[in-house]
C-alpha cells in the first residue's frame, strides 16, 4: 500500500524492506528539513560526547585522586594509632617478656577489622627496633608478620618515638586498599546514576526539539502551498480584472477627445477615468507582488535617453503638486550620461512612486528630486544617485522598519483615504533587482528622504549625448574568440537557467560563490558585465555556445 504525505508529496510504502527505509532515507538527507534534523541531532551528539567526556575527565583527574588521598590519610591514621601501642609495650614492656608481647599485640593488630568494608585493615607489620636505645639483645626483636609485599596496598613507616625524644624503631605497615575501593565503587555508582538521569533529559529534550521542528515544518509547507495558491489566484484575478478595465480606459481617453460630449458629462467621464486609472495602478501593484511571490519579477533593460526620461517623470508629477500646492524642485546634476542601458518601466515605477509618495504626504513645502552621477562603478558603467526628499509629514522611528513590509501602512488620514501599501515593498523588491537598496531617513513633521544608488552601463556620455550606440554589444563579439577555463556543468547548467530567468541576485550570488577559485576567475571577470548591465541575451547565446550539451 502506498501513501503519500499530503505536503511534501513523498509516498511512503508500508511494509517496506528495511535496507529500501534506510536507502530512501539516505537520498533524503539533502532535502532541508532532513539537513536541519541532522544538524539538530548533530548539536546533541557533541553535546553528549563532550558531556561523557567532562565527566571522564572529573572522575580520572579531580575525584579519584582525592578518594585516594583520603583512603591514604584514613590508612596512615589508623597506622599511627597502631604504632602508639606497640611503643607502649616496648618502653614499658619487661626486657624478658617483651617479644612474645609485641608478638602477641601484633597479631592483635592484623586482626582488627574495618566496619565500613569487613575486611583486615593492617595486613603486613614489620618492626625494626634500635638496640642502642632498647636494653634487649641486639637483633631478639626482629618481627614480621602478615604479608611482606602488596601491589596497590598503602604503606606507612612509622617511627616509634620514645618520651625523651629518642628513636626507639620504625614500624612498617602494609594497609589495605580496599577502603578505597569501596569508597570509589560507591562515588562512581552515584556519579553514573546522576548523569544518566542528565543524558536521559538531554535526550528528551533532543526528542522534543526534533518533534517540534517536524510539526513546525509541516505547518511552514503547509502555509506556503496556502499563500503560494493564493498569490496564484490573485494574480488570475487582477489579469483578468486588468482587461476589462483597459476597455474602460480606452472609451473614456476616446469621449474624452468628443468636445459635445464632455460638455455634458465632462465631469462624470472625468471620474470614471480617474477612478479606473486609480484602480489599474492597484491592480498593476497587486500582479507585481504576486510576481514577487513566485520570483517572476525580472528587469528587462534597454537603451534610455536619461535626459528625457528624468523631463517626463518630473512633467507626470508636476501636475499634482501643483494641484497640492507644492513645489517640485529637480536637481539634476551636470553631466549626467546621456543614453544608458536600464529597465525603464522598472525605473519609473520605482520613482514615480517615491515621488508620488512625496506629494500625497507632504502638505506644505516642497519635494525635490535629485539625481547625481557616483564614484565606484566599474570602467563602462556609471553609478547615479536617484533620491527623493520632501518636507512632509514623516514617519516615526518605530514605523521606518515597517514600511517596506507588504501591506503596511503608517495609520494617518492619508493613508485612511488612498493607498494599498504595496508601493514600497515593490520598489525594494525592483531596486534589490538592479543591485542596490532602497533606503530611507526620516522624522516626524520634518519630511522624509529616500534614496538609492544603481550601477547602469553608460551607453552614451553627455559629450557625445545622441542615438544610441552599440557599443554595449562589444564584448559579447569579442569573447567568442577568448578561451579560457569554465566552470563544470552542473553549475553552467544552473547559471544558464538563472540567466534565462533574469535572475540578476541569483546570479549574482553564483558568482560569489566562484570567488574564492582562481581557475574560474576570467569567467566570473567576463560574465559579471553582462549581469551587471542585464544584458541577458548575448550571454545566453554566449551560454550556449559554450555549454558542454
Ligand atoms: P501606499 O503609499 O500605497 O500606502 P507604500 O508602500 O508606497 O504604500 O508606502 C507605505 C507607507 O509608508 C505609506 O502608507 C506611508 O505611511 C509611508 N510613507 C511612504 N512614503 C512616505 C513619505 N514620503 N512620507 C511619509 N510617509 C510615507
């Protein structure tokens, strides 16, 4: 029987071989959320290595050898005690009874018992006496008895002194080790008995944290297939919304040129005209983030007179600021190239609605917008500075981040009245497209400032400010004849696809990754002008030419 999980759409067949569990298993550890379980159980088995290794290391260098230092004084102690008696006996003792006391008292000796371990604490005594200082006859007093040697057992030499201060002899015992070993039995019972109870709640938790973060997965896919037909279903709907409205654009822009006709209903024609454009731009706004979604939003660059485009952008705005009354103030900078390669659509809906966004929250004042030529880019491109400032009613600190979030508006009579708070997280999302980032600086009843910086191929400078040239297609012609190192085909392969889908930020970060190969270095040299310049066609064909297929 076969099943198939309903998100990931992977089947599962019951009562399948083990070795087949354990291959699929294997191919699936290059999928996500396999790499992060890995990565998760990965976490845990360092955590419990180095966990069994610390303890290994307290026990062999901190706790071992002080149970031994401790069972070593206990011993010596207990020697010492010992020792005082059979000093007792040989400076009291009677000359002629004094071997078969100390005989006796030694035998007494071995036999003492320790409680803790039941076992004999003293198991060898060899005592040397000092003729000099005991009146007996020289060597009646050698006595040894119980073992005379031992491997782990603890030896103590004691030397017995008499009351004047003279050293009468050395006792030598030989003392068991089995306290020891007794005593580190127990400590490493209990200190095995508590880490387990620490591996086993390390391992719950590990348990918990793989659960979780299965659960959590299921429910991100399940979310994304959600919003992903939902984007779907609103891009369906706005396409098919978007016809039915130019057929109403259409008829009103044709009454519009019918001077009877406006006489009468002039204002009505008027309204529906601004009302559907109105409604266009929102649907337009709504397709392109449904493009976002599905990474379907691609520059298409061409050759643009820089010059006319910044006069018709500025003769769109004019009219309402002027209606606002307001002053647009443009601030050209001198020398600006004259054709470069951008997406002028692209280009214009960025600025038009950073402008646009100027006169409808700036009341008094003005709205100025400037462009400037940059230091940075590379040998045939330029980078200009497009900003827009105004003198409106800003936004407040805590709002400057949330503004490029989709459908996030500041709360204000404004935007109450108009708006789908769409505008700007387009524009991040197309100026991130050419390479740049839209940023922003604002405060509160002084205005705000947008700006960004793009790196364009120039194709004309002002000097020679005229047609277009084709100067752009240069290096597409004279790399057909270069030879130099490519990457493998897997990568060409996916650097083809990224191409085809005008995906400059992937492309960008293919790149990135060829950084650090000095072999692939003329290629990432001759291919980046092209991402940069978006120049996709004459590098695909280039792709072509070269691909191994
Ligand atoms: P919309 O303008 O359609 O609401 P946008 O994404 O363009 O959506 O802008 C998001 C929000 O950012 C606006 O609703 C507004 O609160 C704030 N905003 C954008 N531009 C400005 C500006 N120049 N001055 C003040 N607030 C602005």
């Amino acid at each position: 029987m076969e099943r198939t999980d309903p998100v990931a759409g992977r089947s599962a067949v019951a009562g399948e071989p083990l070795a087949r569990r354990w291959l699929r298993a294997c191919a699936a550890v290059g999928q996500p959320r396999m790499r992060s379980h890995l990565l998760i159980t990965a976490v845990f088995v360092l955590l419990f290595a180095s966990f069994v290794f610390s303890l290994a290391r307290y026990w062999t260098g901190s706790l071992a050898p002080r149970l031994y230092l401790t069972a070593e004084t206990q011993a010596r102690i207990l020697a010492q005690s010992q020792a005082a008696a059979l000093l007792e006996t040989i400076e009291h003792g009677a000359p002629g009874h004094l071997r078969s006391k100390l005989f006796d008292l030694m035998q007494e000796i071995l036999l003492v018992e320790d409680p803790a371990t039941g076992g004999r604490i003293v198991l060898g005594l060899d005592l040397q006496i000092d003729y000099e200082a005991v009146p007996v006859a020289p060597g009646s007093l050698e006595l040894q008895d119980g073992i005379r040697s031992c491997e782990r057992c603890f030896h103590a030499s004691i030397p017995l002194i008499g009351q004047r201060g003279r050293l009468l002899g050395v006792a030598e015992f030989l003392m068991s080790q089995r306290y020891f070993d007794t005593l580190a039995d127990e400590m490493r019972s209990k200190l095995i008995a508590e880490s387990s109870i620490a591996m086993g709640l390390m391992a719950l938790v590990w348990i918990t944290m793989l659960v979780m973060f299965h659960r959590l997965h299921k429910a991100k896919l399940a979310i994304e297939a959600s919003d992903r037909a939902k984007t779907r279903f609103m891009a369906n709907v706005t396409h098919e919304l978007r016809t039915p409205l130019n057929a109403i654009l259409g008829y009103t822009q044709l009454y519009k040129q019918d001077a009877p006709l406006m006489a009468r209903h002039g204002d009505g024609i008027s309204s529906i005209d601004r009302s559907a454009e109105h409604l266009l731009m929102m649907i337009n706004d709504i397709l392109d983030f449904s493009r976002m979604g599905e990474d379907n939003l691609a520059l298409r660059p061409e050759e643009v007179a820089l010059q006319t485009f910044l006069k018709t952008l500025v003769e769109m705005m004019e009219v309402r600021a002027r209606l606002k009354g307001i002053r647009l103030e443009r601030r050209f900078q001198p020398g600006l190239p004259s054709v470069v390669l951008v997406d002028e659509k692209r280009l214009r809906q960025v600025l038009l609605n950073l402008l646009g966004n100027a006169v409808k929250f700036t009341e008094h004042g003005h709205v100025q917008f400037s462009v400037e030529r940059r230091a940075g880019a590379g040998e045939r491109e330029t980078r200009l500075r497009f900003s827009v400032q105004d003198s409106g009613i800003g936004i407040g600190p805590s709002e400057l981040d949330s503004i490029f979030i989709p459908f996030r508006q500041v709360d204000n009579e404004i935007t109450r009245a108009e708006g789908s708070g769409l505008g700007l997280t387009i524009s991040q999302q197309l100026v991130r497209l050419m390479g740049s980032e839209l940023r922003v600086e604002s405060e509160p009843g002084a205005g705000s400032h947008f700006w960004f910086d793009v790196d364009v191929v120039v194709v004309s400078d002002s000097g020679d400010a005229g047609a277009p040239s084709s100067a752009a297609e240069a290096p597409a012609s004279a790399v057909t004849e270069r030879t130099f190192t490519v990457p493998e085909a897997a990568f060409l392969e996916e650097f083809t696809e990224q191409v085809r889908r005008h995906n400059v930020l992937g492309l960008r970060e293919m790149l990135t990754r060829l950084d650090g190969r000095p072999d692939c270095r003329e290629f990432v040299e001759y291919v980046q002008p092209y991402v940069r310049s978006y120049r996709f066609k004459p590098l695909l064909e280039w792709l072509s030419r070269i691909s191994p297929g």
